[in-house]
C-alpha cells in the first residue's frame, strides 16, 4: 500500500509543481507589467536608389531579471539564455554575411547600414562581465558554444590568432571585448534554421513566413544578425534580463521583367513589387505570441524630396502629398494597402528633409485577408542615399611575394558637405575618424611605415593621427592590432593611410586546404564618432512598443566596413615533401654509405689482402676462361694478355657482339612480322 | 712462368683501388673529346626529337570545368553588342578629334548595364634603358619632366560586382582601342567584349568581380595597360606639383557624362579597384581576313621567356575546339614550313618510328612528318618569343605583376553581311563567356599546371623535364673538357719541363715551380675577367649613346661598335696585356685560357637557363660548339691534315656565325630576306631589347660577347 501511496504522490507533487509554476509563469505575466517575457516582430522594406529593396526583419525577445528558476522561460530561446549565463556574457553579437553592402549606393548613413552592414563572413564580439583573466577561456568555450548552435565553424576563432581585444576604437568600447571575423565562412541555411529555431513561432507564421530560402539567398546581400544584451542582475541570485535582437536585412533585386520588355524610356522607372512578387509568399497573419507584428515601409530623405520636387513641378497643390489623404496613390507610386500610421522624421539639423515612415499593423489580416504589401511606381525616380561621411575604401599594393602595402582610402562623399555646411565657418573644423585594423600574423605590418597622405599631400603622421594603439602581432600566437583615431579637416576631398608589410612564412601544416588562394586580411572599421546614425520620429507615443523605432533613435555612431583583403603568401608546392623526403633519403644513403665504407676500411690491411689475393692467382673465371680459350686454341696460354684486356674499361669485344645480338633479335622480329 | 710474371706485375703497382665515381670522372676527362661530341650530338637530336617527344595537353585543374555548363550568351546580348559597334563605327562619333567621344559612348553603354565606370587618365611612358631595372619588380610610375597636355590617353574602365561575392578576386577583360584610327576589329572586339559584359551583369554564378578595361591603344596597346596595371598596384598618392591631367581642359569634357538618370553614384572619376586579380584576357579582332575558317591565335609569351599556366591556355583551347569550333593557332615560324630539310627529318622519324612499332606494338611514339613540321615551327618560334624575352602582347603587362594573362586575337573569315557579324559576336561571346566561367570557377589561383613549358600545337606541349634534357646534353661536355683541357696544360708542360731538367734536381726548386704552374690559371682567369668587364661596359653604353640627341639607328650603332672597340684596347692596355706577357712564360697557354672561359661560359649558360631557359638554349647551340672547337688557326696550318682543315674552317664559320651582330643579321635574313637588312637593325633591335627589360640584352653584353671574343683571341693565339 505504502508502496502503491509513494508513486501516487510523487506524480502528485509533480503536477501541482508544475501546475504552479504554470502559475508563477502566468502571474508574472498578469501581474507585472514590465517583467513579463516579450517578443516583437516587425519587417522594414525600403526602396533603393539602384533597383533593389531592402528588406529588414526584427525580432526581439526579451526576458526580464528573474528571482528564481531563470531555467524555464515562456517565450524566450533556453539556449540563449544558458549561454549568457554560462560564459558571463553582457552583451555580444554574431552576424552571418554574404555578399558586399555597397556603401555608394545602398548609403552607409542611416540606422541600417551602420548596424547593420557587416563584413562578408562571420564576425562575432562580445563583452564579458568576469574578471579580466577569465576572459579568455570563457571566450574560447563561447565560440566553441555558439559554433554547436549554428552549425559554422565558429571555433576556429578559438584560437589566439584568430581573435583580438580592442582596447578603445571599437564602438562598445571596454577591456573585457573579445572581436573576431571569418571572412570565408560560407553562408547558408544550415545557418539560418538554427536562428529561426529561437523565434517562438519560428517560421510557421508571423512575418517570418515570408522567409522563403530560395528567395532569400537569391538576394545581393543577406546579413543575419543575432545580437544581446544582458542587463545585469541587480541582486545576488536573479538571473539577468536578456534581450535578444535577431535581425536579418537582404536586399533583393525585384524581378524586372517589365523593365526589361519596356522601351528605353521607360526603362529607369523603379522596379514595382509586392511582397508576394519578391518573397513568393505573403503574410497570413501574426505571430499570436508577438507583442506587436508590423511592417513598416520607408522612404528615405533623399527620395522623399525627390518625391516632393516632383510633385511641385506637375501641381502646385498641397504641400505634403506624401502624408496626406490619398498618400498611397500618388502621382509617383501607389500603395496596395492603406498605412496605418504616418511617421515623419523629425528634421534634424543637418538637412531639411525628413523621412517618412508608413506603418502596417498586422494583426487586422488573417488566412482569409493576406497582407501582401505592393508598390507601383509610376513615374521614374532618381535619388541618392545619404552616405557617410567619408568614404573607404581598402586596397592592397605592391607585387611579389615578398612585401606589400595596404591602403586605406577616406574619400569624402558629396553629401558629406552638408554635414559639415554647418560647422565650416568655425575656425578649427575637425572630422574625427575611427580606424580599427586587425591583421593576421602572417602579414607582418611595419607600423613605423605608416603614411599619410590628406588630398595627394603627405602629411606628417603626428598631425592626422590624434592617438594610436598597436599591438603589433606575434608569430603564430597572436594578431597585430592597430587602432587610430585620425583628426582630418573636414575640407578634405581625400586622405589614404598606407602600411607596409612583408609576407611571412607558415609551416607546412599551418596551410589551409585550399592554400593557394591567398590569405584574407579581415575587414577594417572605420567609424565617425562625431556622426550619430540615428532616425527620430514624431509621434513618439506608439513608439515605446516598437523596438525598431526605437532602435532608430539610439545615437550610435556611423560605422563602416572596409573589403575584405586577399594577399597571396608563398606557399610551398604540397608534392614537395615527398620530393624532400627522397631527396633527402638518398643524400643520408650516401653519406652513411661513404662513412661506414670509411670507419670500416683499413687501407693497409686491403692492400695486404690484394697483394696476397694477386699472388695466390689471379680471377677464376678469366682464368679458366683463358685456360680455355687456349686449350682451344692450341695450348698456348698467354696469361699475361687476358686481364689488361678485361679491365679496359668497355671491353670492344663484348660491345660488339651484344651490338650483334641485338641487331640480330631486331632482323628476326622486323622480318618475322 | 706466366704466373710469375703476373705477380711481379702487381708487385709494383700494387693497384689502390679508385672510386668508381673518380674513376668514372676521369675516364670522361680523358674521353672528353669523344664524350662532347657524342653529347652535342645527343642534344642537338634531343632539340629536334622535341616535337616527337611532346605530350597532349590535358586540364590539370578539376575547379575549371571548362564547358561544363552550356553558354548563355544569347541573340539578345549579341544584338546589345551589335548597337555597340554600330554606334562606335557611326562615322558622327569621330568628329572629335581625341577620340573622347567614342569613349563617352562606351562609358555610357557601361553604365546603362549598371556597370560602375571610371575613366583612367595616363601619360605614356616612354620606355627607357635603366641599366638597374633588369629583373626589378615594376615600380610606380617615374615622375616624369614634361607632361603635356597633349598626349595623354584614357582607359575606360568598367567595373561588375560580383552580386554574392566577397569582392576579394577579380578577373579582367582587356580590350585595345584606338579612339583615333580604330579599324572594324577593334570596334568589333568591344562589341564582343560588351555583349560578354552585358551578360555578366546578369547572371547570378558570378563570385568574382569583372573588369573591363578598354585600353586606350593610340599609344601602343602594351603602355595603356601597363600604365593602368602601374595605377592599380602601386599608385602614388602625393602629387608633387606635377601638372596633373586634370587640369587639361579637354579631360574635364569627359566628365559631363554624369548627368544621366540612374548613373547617380555609379560613375567617379577617381581610380577604381576591384580584388586581386585572378586572370586576364586581351581580346583582339583582327581586321585582315582570315581565307579558310574562323581562326583566333594565342599569345602567351611575356617578359623573359615568362608563361602564363598552361591551363589558362588550355581552357580557351578546349573552348575555342570543342565547344565554338573555331580553329586555334599559336604563332609559328612560317618560313620553317616549307622547308625541305625538316620535311626529311620528320620522314626519318616517322620511319624510324614505324620500325620501331613494328618491333613492338607498345612503342608509339611516331607522328606524321607533316605534323612533325608544324610541330618544329611551333616549337621553333615558341623558343624565339621566349628568348627575345619581348612581351607579344599587353598581356606581357599582366604577367609583371604575377598575374596569368594571354592575348586572344580573332581573325575572322570575313564577309560583310550581318548575319556573318552576329556569328562572330555569338562565337567569341561564348568563348569569352565560357573563359571566365571557368576561371571563376577557381577556388585558388593557377598553380596546378605547368608555368615552363614550349608549346609545340595548341593542343600539344614539352614540359621543362623533357626540354632541359636537350640543354643539359648540350652544355655536359664544357666542364669536362675545361677538366681535360686544364690537366693537359699543366701536365704537358709539367712533361716538357721534367724531362730537360735532370731527376737529381727534383728539390724545392721544382716544387716551388709546380706550385707556380698549378696557379698559372690565374693569369687566363685575370684575361677572362677583363673581357667580362669589358662586356659589362659595352652593354653599359647604349645608356649614354641613347642620351645623344638626334642620332640614327645606323649612326649610333657605329658609335657603340667603336667605342667597344676602344674601350677593349684601353682595357686591355691599362689592366694589363695579357696576350702579350703570356708569351715569355707559356706555350700552351691558350689551352688554359680556352679552358677557363669554357668554365665561364658554362656557369653564364648555367645561370641563364634558371632565367630564361630559351635564350639559354640557342646561346648554348651557338656558343657550345664554338667553345669547344677553338684552337689557334697557326696549329691547324701547321698541322695540315684534313681534320685540322675542317677544323679550321668550322672555326672560323663559327666565329663569323656567334658574334651577336652578325647571328642577328643571319636569322633576320633567313626570316625576312636579305634584301632589306640594314646596319641600324641591330642596334633598333637591341634598343627593342633594353626597352623592355630583356635578360637576354644582359646575356648577350655579359655571356655571348665575351666569349665570342676570347674564342676570337684563341683563334689567333700566336702559339
């Protein structure tokens, strides 16, 4: 009975266990507002100058700073959460890339681009909160960690040379940052499902429906991004708040084939589109565990006054078509779906135009309504994007496989002229700029070679360079580093750094597979502190529910990626060590030969032997055989004549014969077939 | 009593047993004169059985996959092309008279495809003798005194992204053009070139960047690449008050262009890079018509005798055959064709080679006598490019900088209508097309195949295994017979002087004597070294002679001819007279200078075949006889046998035949006529040489020239 009793309550306890902590978990929910576990899910589309469109998708789960069981969560990934709390992590982001943002055209100034370009490859910081000597190991078991959760090969940042610590240039800035890139880490789904695998409704509804793989990587660019932030635990005992932010941008190219049956005219009409047409799948309804689910569609300040411009030539009617009644069908381009809300930039200092946000919210569509965002356009647009101040760009120079050079050019963009139309009248007008440079070992840079040149002059390198940081690399332990912060005058229209290095030498087994494509040089920040890359909007009510917006309006400073660099090393011809070994074999085979035949040999005693040997007799066999030849020839034996003959070194004789042997062989085949 | 006889044989030389290795080396010494000419022989045969000996070539590279996906060049690319061509042979084009129009309308072709273009302004580069660039890596441009702004010319450069790529490798489509002059061919390879482009902007296999570069031609095709290629690795950046392009004002028309609709930030006039460049292709038409069929040729020869890989040249060969059916062709020597000797040479092979299989089925090594012909002109003129170390084309240029480049030229069977014009645009298209989808395919850069080879068809080559054979036959005998020839001076005199001096005296006097005897090379060496110093002034001269303003070709080529001559006898009188202090001590003296100049032109022939194996190699037939042969005329006389009159007189052919003038002028002659040959040539061709870097300038000054002339000395040693 008692042990019938035991099994009973222990499933008893078991339920109201959970049961309870069904309640706990729902009583946080209702109860407290702010420590409830919260998931947003937006997606921003955004025309650009070239053709394409740039899609941004933004997921955001959140967990609060819990008291107690931090292992059970509602809503947000477990395997996030362990790992922040496993390696200590306070903030940390890991973005895949494939493709090239390109600055010139797609812009490099707004909010997207400087978060959310990122080099090709993998690239993966994080902060740590441990003490400083824990770093490292933590940062080790982290990469290993997160190479298990999206199926790359993260871990190959575990090692020294692949990682480093900025000290001071890389935006979030503190001694406890580990950074490191993959350039050639290839891009696929293997590792998108594992970063849908930590949405709640994954990719079963929701915006997140519409990723559709093909589509995806049939893209120009395509970044995914996992970024968190641990707000740390106020007490002994909580857990710590994450938030985790998953975006993933793509720029896609809208099938054009309209434009490509059109006349030439109209050939530079923008590429119109739906979600349907570019995804081939639409939106059939919210995430139900989402907060709030909206797609927002921007136009950016350049297109907006051009949009403007346009209007004013053909009516001089209302000033603002573009937030007015019949918005989405303008002149210029007609919407499919009635926006739910306007946003208007607010217009900052630096320019007059604003752009304009148009909110949908999802939740009004269903399975039976679809939300399936188009847009028309009908009069040819040309705008430009707002570019960063300055442009970079990175380039190898020099031949050889010796030593070479690697440039960085600053070119100032024409927009950059407003940013500084402001500040020009004053006397000292400075731009800062932010330079951070890993190089692998194997390129050794020489920074005493550094050079400045600011608009084809060279400049004295304490002039432009405000403060510098280097650590320069160890052979096969760690990677040079080097960090600037550059002082130019905003006046410039071009400024280049150049370094020098020679090309180093690796062990055989230090080549990766593929060796003879050259080595890669990772991507080089350059970042404006002085620039904030931030979007505010009006109406600022609504925005606290959106993360996106809000995310808009952080002041972050304007960043930007460099190419990654491809520097041929020596390497060695891989069959070679084959050839090394049997070259090297047959040279100790003589050696040993000639050095034993010489430890062994006793000239005195051979010379002996010889004498003795010759007076014995002489070889049997000529002997014999000159017995017999002259037995044969009549009992005259000359002895004396046979051996001279047998030690001419080719004996004609025999020469002679073997030679008729041979032609004899080659007469009877040639004959006989 | 035989017995006894052999043991007091060995009882006196109780014979220490020699090495096989010393006793092989002294049997060859001693054999020397049999051994060099079985050896020459050899190698002379070894060099003619090259074509024979041949291999078929094969892809070595998996990644390349040349033809593996079928072409997407389609009518509607050729038709795009076809507009190209209309528009830039439209005769309105033309009127401006830099040419910058036709250049406005590429650009603009580029950008309607969504190209990024940039425009690359450069000053021809006069090429120059600096006697230190020899080998040195092309350094960025001179700054130069008088630019003008007259002469410039303008590249037009178009640049794809690669729409998924990292951006880090690049491949690059050259095309030569002359805004000027240009003929049909030249508008028709940027037609082929823009329908290649046009396809490229679409496709989405695309992992490496590419650049199309029209090369401004009108001040030859090799500077306007050079001098891109110089902007792209190893730009300046500080102007230091040079005058600049930009300030011309006709420079400053070209960038009106901007103002189109969707160009926007695509166009900038500053330089433009893409990645490391993988691969280079210069596309050339030809405008002569070709009789029979669609013919296109392929130049691979750069700077010292350099390849590039051989896969590069076997993609476009497997392209051009098996997929576009065009006929492919590597340059020959025409004039090797019709010659009879080589036809019976070839029939003795093929004859020998039958035997040979019907002795056994397995050996298979015959060709046909006429593919032997062929084989030999290919191979013949494979050899001149390479030791002329003359680049053949702009992709010389490429080669500079590491990169695997060859020249593609069309030469189409021509006829004026249309549907002729969209075949050729269709077939080089995909040809073009299928070259850099292969390349593209690469992962790592060339390196699985051959950098050093001869090609002797497109489809047929001799690895540097094979050929050194032939070189290395070639040049064996010179150490031993410097070897045989040393040890018989110092013996033979040691011989002479024994014998007269009495063998009570053999005392420290005699020692001392040997000893002196022993070092008497030195004094041959000190002549050998003052001709080589000799040789590296007279291959200094033409640096001053070509400072003297006004001067012609045949002027300036007597000037350097007498002041070698003067320098030689200044040289030889102050450092010392050699020839004449050698006569109050040695008779045999000439055998030690021979011997030692043998050495000297084995380490030159040596060191050459490491830098360009093909000017080693006609510098070893013309020297290596030579050499070997010199003996002073006066023995010969004095001797009167038939053997010392052949002797004779193959020295002196020789010693007309190996003096670098006069070799020049023969194979001119036997390549053009010699109707036409004029002094001056040499010193053009010379100039030519120097112009371009050329090893071979140096060989001839430092290697050749020497020996020609201390063989010269031998011929005329008086004793």
């Amino acid at each position: 009975m008692a042990l019938l009793r035991r099994p009973l309550l222990l499933l008893l306890l078991i339920v109201t266990h959970q049961f309870l902590q069904f309640r706990i978990a729902f009583g946080s929910v209702n109860e407290e507002g702010q420590k409830q576990e919260e998931f947003y899910e937006e997606l921003l589309l955004k025309p650009l100058p070239d053709r394409k469109l740039l899609t941004h998708f933004h997921f955001q789960s959140s967990a609060p700073p819990s008291t107690s069981n931090g292992r059970h969560h509602h809503l947000f990934p477990k395997a996030i959460s362990q790992l922040v709390l496993k390696f200590q992590v306070k903030e940390m982001e890991l973005s895949f890339t494939q493709g090239r943002w390109n600055y010139e055209s797609w812009g490099g100034f707004d909010p997207i681009p400087s978060s959310n370009a990122k080099p090709p490859g993998v690239e993966l910081w994080a902060v740590f909160d441990a003490p400083q000597h824990l770093i490292d190991a933590l940062w080790k078991n982290l990469t290993h960690t997160l190479s298990g959760l999206f199926c790359a090969s993260i871990n190959f940042l575990e090692s020294s040379t692949a990682y480093s610590a900025p000290d001071w240039s890389f935006p979030p800035a503190s001694g406890k940052l580990r950074y490191g890139t993959l350039p050639r880490e290839a891009v696929c789904t293997e590792n998108l499902t594992p970063w849908l695998k930590l949405l709640p409704c994954r990719d079963k509804a929701g915006i997140s429906m519409l990723l559709d793989r093909p589509s995806i990587y049939r893209g120009f660019y395509h970044s995914q991004r996992l970024h968190l932030t641990s707000t740390g635990s106020g007490s002994e005992g909580m857990d710590p708040g994450i938030i985790l932010e998953q975006t993933l941008t793509v720029v896609l190219q809208p099938d054009s084939q309209r434009a490509s049956l059109a006349h030439a005219s109209e050939k530079h009409i923008q590429p119109s589109w739906s979600l349907s047409s570019i995804f081939g799948k639409q939106i059939s309804g919210r995430c139900v565990l989402a907060e709030t689910s909206n797609v927002y569609f921007l136009l950016d300040r350049g297109l907006v006054a051009e949009l403007e411009h346009i209007h004013k030539e053909n009516e001089k009617s209302e000033e603002n078509v573009l937030i007015s009644e019949k918005f989405w069908n303008n002149p210029s381009f007609e919407l499919s779906a009635k926006p739910d809300r306007i946003f208007i930039e607010e217009s900052s200092l630096l320019s007059k135009n604003a752009s304009v946000l148009y909110k949908f919210e999802i939740e009004k569509y269903g399975e039976s309504e679809p939300f399936d965002l188009g847009l028309f356009w009908k009069t040819p647009v040309v705008w430009l994007c707002q570019q960063a101040p300055l442009h970079a760009n990175r380039f190898l120079m020099g031949s050889g496989n010796e030593r070479g050079a690697i440039a960085i050019s600053l070119k100032s963009t024409q927009s950059s002229e407003g940013f500084m139309g402001s500040n020009s009248n004053d006397e000292r007008c400075e731009l800062r700029v932010d330079v951070f440079q890993v190089v692998p070992w194997y390129v050794k840079v020489y920074f005493h070679s550094l050079q400045v040149f600011v608009d084809q002059q060279p400049k004295a390198v304490s002039d432009i360079i405000e403060k510098i940081h280097v650590s320069p690399s160890k052979d096969k332990v760690s990677p040079g580093v080097m960090e600037l912060v550059l002082t130019l005058p905003c006046s410039l229209s071009s400024a280049v750094l150049t370094i020098e290095f020679d090309k180093g030498f690796l062990h055989i087994d230090e080549y990766p597979p593929d060796a003879n494509q050259g080595f890669d040089i990772p991507s080089a920040i350059v970042s404006f502190p002085n620039f904030h890359a931030r979007m505010v909007f009006l109406e600022n009510d609504s925005l606290n529910k959106s993360p996106l917006l809000s995310k808009f309006q952080e002041k972050s400073p304007v960043m930007s990626y460099t190419e990654v660099l491809l520097v041929p090393l020596t390497t060695p011809d891989f069959s070679m060590p084959y050839n090394v070994i049997t070259i090297t074999c047959t040279v100790f085979a003589l050696y040993f030969g000639s050095l034993l035949n010489a430890l062994r040999r006793r000239v005195a005693e051979e010379e002996r032997f010889l004498k003795d040997k010759a007076a014995k007799k002489m070889d049997r066999i000529p002997l014999l055989l000159s017995k017999l030849s002259a037995k044969l020839r009549g009992r005259h034996l000359e002895g004396p004549q046979a051996p001279p003959a047998s030690s001419s070194f080719i004996n004609s004789k025999s020469v002679l014969k073997v030679i008729l042997i041979a032609g004899l062989a080659v007469y009877w085949q040639y004959y006989f077939s | 009593m035989a017995e006894t006889k052999e043991k007091s044989l060995s009882d006196e030389k109780p014979k220490p047993r020699v090495r096989p290795i010393v006793r092989l080396g002294i049997f060859l010494i001693s054999h020397s004169f049999h051994v060099s000419v079985v050896c020459c022989t050899a190698g002379v045969l070894a060099l003619f059985l090259l074509p024979v000996l041949a291999k078929n070539t094969y892809i070595s590279e998996n990644a390349l996959m040349p033809g593996s996906a079928s072409p997407m060049l389609s009518n509607q690319h050729v038709s795009d092309g076809n507009r190209l061509v209309k528009d830039l042979t439209n005769p309105n084009s033309k009127s401006s008279e830099t040419g910058i129009e036709s250049h406005k309308i590429i650009a603009q072709y580029m950008l309607d495809l969504g190209a990024e273009v940039s425009f690359h302004k450069f000053h021809p580069q006069m090429n120059q003798f600096h006697p230190l660039h020899f080998f040195s890596s092309p350094d960025s441009g001179k700054i130069q005194e008088n630019y003008s702004c007259s002469s410039y010319g303008i590249n037009t450069v178009g640049i794809i992204r690669a729409p998924r790529g990292d951006g880090k490798e690049a491949i690059v489509l050259v095309t030569p053009y002359n805004a000027l002059k240009s003929g049909f061919g030249e508008a028709l390879s940027l037609g082929i070139a823009y329908s290649v482009f046009s396809l490229l902007t679409q496709v989405t296999w695309l992992a490496k960047d590419i650049i199309w570069l029209v090369a401004d031609s009108q001040y030859g095709e090799y500077a306007a690449v050079a001098a891109w290629l110089r902007e792209y690795q190893t730009p300046k950046f500080s102007s230091l008050s040079t005058p600049n392009a930009e300030m011309c004002p006709d420079v400053n028309n070209l960038f009106e262009l901007k103002g189109h609709s969707i160009s926007g930030s695509k166009f900038s006039n500053s330089f433009r890079r893409a990645g490391t460049m993988a691969a280079a292709l210069v596309l050339k038409v030809r405008d002569q018509n070709e009789q029979f069929e669609d013919t296109i040729s392929i130049y691979a020869e750069a700077s010292n005798g350099q390849m590039p890989n051989l896969d590069l040249i076997n993609v476009v060969n497997y392209l051009a055959v098996h997929r576009q059916g065009l006929r492919v062709n590597v340059e020959k020597l025409w004039s090797l064709l019709n010659s009879s000797w080589l036809k019976s040479l070839g029939e003795i092979f093929e004859s020998l080679a039958k035997v040979a299989k019907s002795l056994y089925p397995k050996w298979k090594f015959g060709i046909p006598a006429t593919e032997y012909v062929e084989g030999t002109a290919t191979l013949a003129s494979s050899l001149y490019y390479q030791a002329l170390g003359v680049p053949t084309g702009p992709h010389g240029a490429f080669r500079d900088y590491q990169v695997d480049a060859i020249t593609l030229e069309i030469s189409p069977k021509f006829s004026l209508d249309k549907v002729w014009r969209n075949d050729i645009l269709l077939r080089g298209g995909r040809l073009i097309e299928g070259v850099i989808r292969s390349v593209n395919n690469l992962l790592e850069k060339f390196h699985q195949s051959f950098f050093l080879y001869l090609l002797t068809s497109p489809s047929k080559f001799v690895s540097v295994g094979v050929y050194m054979i032939a070189f290395a036959l070639l040049i064996a005998p010179l150490p031993m017979v410097a070897a045989s020839l040393y040890v018989d001076a110092n013996s033979s005199s040691n011989c002479s002087k024994g014998d007269s001096s009495t063998p009570s005296a053999i005392t420290d006097t005699d020692e001392h004597s040997f000893a002196i005897r022993s070092w008497r090379w030195l004094n041959s060496a000190k002549l050998v070294f003052i001709v080589h110093l000799w040789g590296a002034i007279v291959s200094l001269l033409p640096y001053f002679i070509s400072r003297i303003p006004d001067c012609s070709p045949t002027t300036s080529f007597m000037i350097w001819v007498l002041l070698s001559i003067l320098s030689l006898l200044t040289l030889n009188s102050v450092l010392a007279s050699p020839l004449a202090c050698a006569k109050a001590t040695q008779e045999k003296e000439w055998a030690l200078v021979k011997s030692v100049t043998i050495s000297s032109v084995f380490i030159g022939l040596g060191l050459m075949s490491v830098i360009n194996f093909a000017t080693a190699e006609i510098g070893a037939l013309l020297m290596v006889p030579m050499c070997l042969l010199a003996q002073p005329l006066k023995l010969d006389v004095r001797a009167g046998t038939l053997r010392s009159f052949c002797r004779m007189i193959s020295n002196l052919v020789l010693g007309h035949i190996a003096f670098p003038p006069a070799a020049f002028f023969l194979l001119k002659g036997m390549l053009d006529g010699f109707g036409n040959a004029n002094v001056g040539d040499f010193w053009m061709w010379v100039e030519s040489l120097w112009a371009w870097n050329s090893a071979t300038y140096l060989f001839i000054g430092m290697v050749q020239l020497p020996c020609w002339v201390l063989c010269i000395s031998i011929l005329f040693h008086t004793r």
